[in-house]
C-alpha cells in the first residue's frame, strides 16, 4: 500500500479498520478483530453530560479497549488516525430495561448500531441470554454489555402464563428464600420482582438477595408502598403504575382497591384492565405534598426510576401508535404478529368510549409526572421496555430520549439518564459514563449535537465499543444483516416477545 492510500485511509472511519486489522469487510463479525494498539479519533467535539460542556477540537485516544488520553494532544507516532472533524462524541447508551427480540443475529446488532453498549436485560427467561451475556464480555459475540436479571419471581397466582413465559412462582416466605439461591444459582446479575408478590415474599426477597449479594429490581409490588420499596432498599422501580398510587390524596383508597383486585393465573390483562380505573382515579388526585415526600424518599435512598415512557406512550394510546414503517424490515414476520396480536385482542378489544378517551389522557398525565419526578431530583434511568408492542431493538432508546425531553428533561438531563446515571446503578461510574482517560472506550460518534437537539442521538457515525471501531459502512452493513437474519428460521433459540404489559400468542 502507498503512503498517499494509507494516509487517505487513516482518516475515514472504514480505513482505520483497514489498517488495524489488514483487511476488512463489513460484517459484524469483522468488528471482533481486535484495535489498533492506539487509535485516535481527531477533530471532535467531546460533550460531557454530566457537566453538559462541549469540549471542541478534541483527540481521543483508545489503547485496545480503554481511552488512554483525551485534550488537544499530539497523535502518537504510529497510531490509526480517525479523522472526524464536525462530528460529537458521547459516552455509549445505555438501555436500562430491555426484553431482547430474536436471535443473536437480530438484538445484539440492532443495539449496537444504535449507540447501545449496554442494556440491561429485564427477564432472564432463556439460558440463551446468560449465554449471550458471557459470549460479549469474551469478546465472541457483538453485542452491548448485557445486565441480565433473573427470571421473574412473581406472587401465586402470577400474572404471567408460565407456558408462554417461565416466571417462578412463590407464595411465601420460605420459597421466595428459595428462589432468589436458586436464581443465584442459574448465573442472575440481579432478582427481578413483579407486582402481584405478597409483602411476605418481597420482604423475604430482598432480605435473602442482601445476604448472598444480589440486588433487587423491578415493579412495586401492589401490596407494597412506594415509600416501603425504596426504604427496604429495592434498587429500581420500573414504569409509573405504583408511583401514581403512592401520590394520590386518596392514596390508602386505592391501594385498597388494588389489593380487591382478582385475578386468573396468566391472566397479565385482567390485572392491567382492572388497575387502569384505579390509575385513574389516582392522577386526578395527585397531591404535591404527597409527591414531595415519596419523592424525597426516592432521592434520598437513590432508588432509580425507570419509568419506560416508550411502553406507556403505546399502551395508553393504541388507537394512535404502531409499528414504525421504516423499521419494520428490522422485524421477523413472527414478532411483528405478535405486537399485532397483543395490541388488537388484548388491549382495542371491548373498550368502552370513555376507557379511550381516559387511556389518552392518562399518556399527558405519565408526561407530567416524569416532569414532577425530574423537578424533584429523582434519579431516572432510561429504559424502553423493548419486547412490548411496536418497541424495535436500539431504536426505541431514541424515542424514549424524545420521549423524556418531551416530559420535560433538557437533552442533557435525558442523556445523562442513558449514560451517567446508568453507570452509577451498575457500580460501574470508574469505568463508564464519560468520555475521559482511563473509561472504556465505549463511544457513540454522532453527525449533530445532541445537547441542541435531542433528535440528533439518531444521527449516528460511528459506534465503539470496548474500543472496537464500528464505522459507518460496518454499521451500515450490520443494519443489513439483520434485514436478512429476520426474513430466515433462527440460527439459535429465539427469545419471546414478552416485556411489561403483553403475552405471546401460542402457535
């Protein structure tokens, strides 16, 4: 090769794997070769969330999967040169609460492309996930760092139908002891819980988990406040049913109404139908000194919410939302069904005029509390819960960012709940959340500045992860890659469809 064709290959993306690696195509798997012993990304603009300051005319420097040096520094002799004037650099995103779709050849790469480096996996239903979780930590497989709870524990009778998705079932205190040795066991990073768990049970849940060194996340149980949760020590709540109750004026009302509440084994729907009246009483009784309180709790214990405004954003508003046409070719024929199925028969079915009409009204309400959450401090992390109806893999992280920009976050605050905040909960702040010497080099290279637009997050150049360089055209080919691997049987076994407010048809 001349010294004219390398120097023109050192700045573009797509060269500086030519020339770390030798050659390159542009499969996923060419992104497993290992980095250049330094390489330098030049002429960008490094943003810090946290601070929201932008950093102009930066070099990055990654040395295999760490960032070495980051300021208007020389590039070292020898070192792959990157050239990305005009271009931001942010910390890699984090999905704070997934359900994976497909195959490894559909949700690791969709996550990827889109600046997800890591997820956190909200049911460990299939081995397959621990197995992914594994393979990308050894750097065999690509895909994001994967956080992957246990499966289910859920109270007796659960909500879930254990022939479409395995949840463990536990009815008192001694087999919810039981079931968080045995999650342990099967290689769970942490025990989620679910809303139908007796007081008995959780207590015994969180206070087993403590004692073998896991922590619990997951729904406020409805026979627990959300003053109790976080003061137990329960890391996460995810989505908004259980904080709306504990903000009502008529909180001790409703709560008496949802313990009334019965329910079928596997019957998920029944449960969601019957809470929504009770949510709705308690969003028209929403108290600020009451939201004062329990939301000082919640800052005070640093008790996260998740408040998955891209499920509640569907769910409260069927008539108007559904799967985005352009993103449909990301989606096998079975799981799109599926969203199909669970929206129509499920959800639009039966539904009186004023059920609609409360449903889209509670959507501007789940708005305005995310608002009251973020003017209070509460720490919020982002999170989709993909696997739900019309949620796509990657790509609904961006709708939940204009999703939490629309409640109210600035474009700062609504990264920093996908990058900073994130790493905190994980333990893992000296490794990730910011762009600085020393982190891992997990990075999203973006065409626009976010902090002026949160839109721009889309725009996506380059993605790095653990100091792999994705460059456009191999992101551009991942993304066609998983084109093809949906329209094909699974090349392993495929994870169900099966995130917070829906079940799988069986076929």
């Amino acid at each position: 090769m001349n010294s004219s064709r390398r120097q023109f290959l050192a700045r573009t993306a797509a060269g500086a794997a030519v020339l770390a690696a030798g050659s390159f195509t542009t499969t996923a798997a060419s992104a497993l070769v290992k980095p250049a012993r330094i390489t330098a990304l030049t002429n960008v603009t490094v943003i810090d969330v946290a601070s929201g300051r932008r950093d102009r005319h930066q070099t990055v420097l990654l040395s295999g999967e760490r960032i070495v040096g980051v300021g208007r520094i020389p590039v070292p002799r020898g070192a792959v040169e990157v050239d990305l004037t005009g271009k931001y650099v942010i910390p890699g995103l984090a999905d704070m609460h997934v359900h994976s779709l497909g195959d490894e050849r559909v949700s690791p790469p969709l996550y990827l492309a889109n600046g997800l480096t890591t997820v956190r996996e909200m049911s460990g239903t299939d081995p397959m996930l621990y197995d992914w979780r594994d393979r990308i930590a050894a750097g065999t497989l690509l895909g994001p760092r994967m956080v992957v709870a246990s499966n289910i524990i859920d109270g007796d009778p659960t909500l879930w139908d254990p022939n479409l998705i395995k949840v463990i079932v536990v009815d008192d205190a001694a087999s919810a002891r039981a079931a968080v040795r045995r999650v342990k066991g099967e290689g769970a990073d942490f025990v989620k819980v679910y809303s139908r768990l007796s007081r008995e049970s959780w207590l015994a849940i969180i206070h087993e988990a403590r004692k073998i060194g896991l922590t619990v996340h997951g729904h406020g149980p409805d026979q627990v406040t959300s003053k109790e949760v976080s003061n137990a020590g329960q890391r996460s709540i995810e989505h908004i049913h259980s904080l709306g109750l504990a903000v009502s004026t008529r909180e001790a009302e409703v709560r008496r109404m949802v313990l009334a509440i019965k329910v079928a084994n596997g019957d998920y729907n029944s449960w969601f139908r019957q809470l929504h009246p009770i949510e709705w009483i308690a969003a028209n009784t929403y108290s600020p000194s009451r939201a004062a309180d329990v939301f000082g709790t919640l800052r005070r214990n640093n008790t996260r919410v998740t408040p998955t405004l891209t499920m509640h954003n569907v769910l409260d508003q069927i008539d108007y939302t559904g799967l985005d046409p352009a993103l449909a070719k990301y989606m096998s024929e079975d799981s799109i069904g599926t969203y199909d199925y669970v929206i129509q028969n499920l959800y639009a079915a039966n539904r009186t005029a004023e059920e609609i009409s409360h449903q889209h009204e509670m959507w501007a309400w789940r708005q305005r509390f995310v608002r009251e959450l973020i003017e209070h401090d509460v720490p919020i992390m982002a999170g989709t819960d993909t696997g739900t109806p019309y949620s796509v893999p990657g790509f609904a992280l961006h709708d939940e960012l204009e999703h939490l920009v629309g409640a109210g976050a600035t474009p700062r605050q609504a990264l920093y709940a996908a990058t900073v905040e994130p790493a905190k909960f994980l333990g893992m702040s000296a490794d990730l959340g910011s762009v600085e010497p020393r982190k891992i080099a997990d990075l999203v290279v973006l065409d626009a500045d976010p902090l002026t637009d949160i839109r721009n997050t889309r725009k996506i150049h380059t993605v790095v992860t653990r100091g792999r360089v994705i460059s456009p055209a191999a992101r551009d080919r991942m993304l066609a890659d998983v084109e093809t691997a949906v329209k094909e049987p699974p090349a392993t076994t495929a994870l169900a469809a099966g995130g917070c407010c829906g079940s799988r048809p069986s076929h």
